[in-house]
C-alpha cells in the first residue's frame, strides 16, 4: 500500500487500482472542530485537484478537493453523524472517500511522506 499526500493537504492510500483518501492530521488542525462534511456522490466522477466536497469547521468552510482523477466508489457514511472523526483519526477512521483511479500514473506527481513534512514545516 502506497500513501501520497497533495499540496491541498489531501492524503490518499492506494491498493491495486483503489485508493482512500483524507485529510492530513496538519489539515485538520489548522480547519479546528469540524462540524460537517458534504462529500461526492458514489458513482461520480472526478478530476485530479477537482472539487470533491466541503468540509465545515468552527473555523471556516473548506474545499475538498482529489488527489487523482477517478470514480467515487464509496464514501465514508460514519462522517454524517460523527464529523469529528476527521479531527480525531484523520489517517484512519476519518477516512472521507475511495476512488477507483483512472490513471495510477497520476501519484507520480504527489508527494511522499518525507516531501510532505518538508512541505508544511516551511
């Protein structure tokens, strides 16, 4: 399993062709409480760095947005009723979509890990 990480903060695990992706654990700091999160339809498709949802914290209303173009496969429905799980568990539980890529190709111009802690410590 391979993760990348966006420049919008978006984080995405891939197995195979599937990739699941959220929201970084510093995303989820800098947003504070999150009380809502409006997230695509299943069976949408959509771009790389397209608009996937909002997420709405005590802070501000936000973009969400893909790391990849592809089919929304499946959402995360445990976010309806507890949003927060996106400030509490942003790598695990907190999970907002999966997507079936269209080209894998496309995580070549994401970032590891390493290129992302350099990213957010500047």
């Amino acid at each position: 399993m391979t993760t990348k990480y966006s420049e919008d903060h978006e984080w995405i695990s891939v197995d195979g062709d599937i990739g699941k992706v959220g929201i970084t654990n510093h995303a989820q700091f800098l947003l504070g409480d999150i009380v809502f999160i409006e997230l695509p339809e299943v069976g949408r498709t959509i771009e790389a760095g397209g608009e996937a949802g909002v997420i709405e914290s005590v802070k501000a209303a936000s973009d969400l947005f893909s790391p990849v173009t592809g089919k929304i496969v499946e959402i995360n429905e445990a976010l309806d009723s507890e949003p927060s799980l996106a400030n509490s568990d942003p790598s695990g539980n907190g999970w907002f979509f999966k997507i079936k890529l269209s080209d894998t190709d496309e995580l070549d111009s994401l970032m590891d890990e390493a290129s992302y802690k350099e990213l957010i410590a500047e």
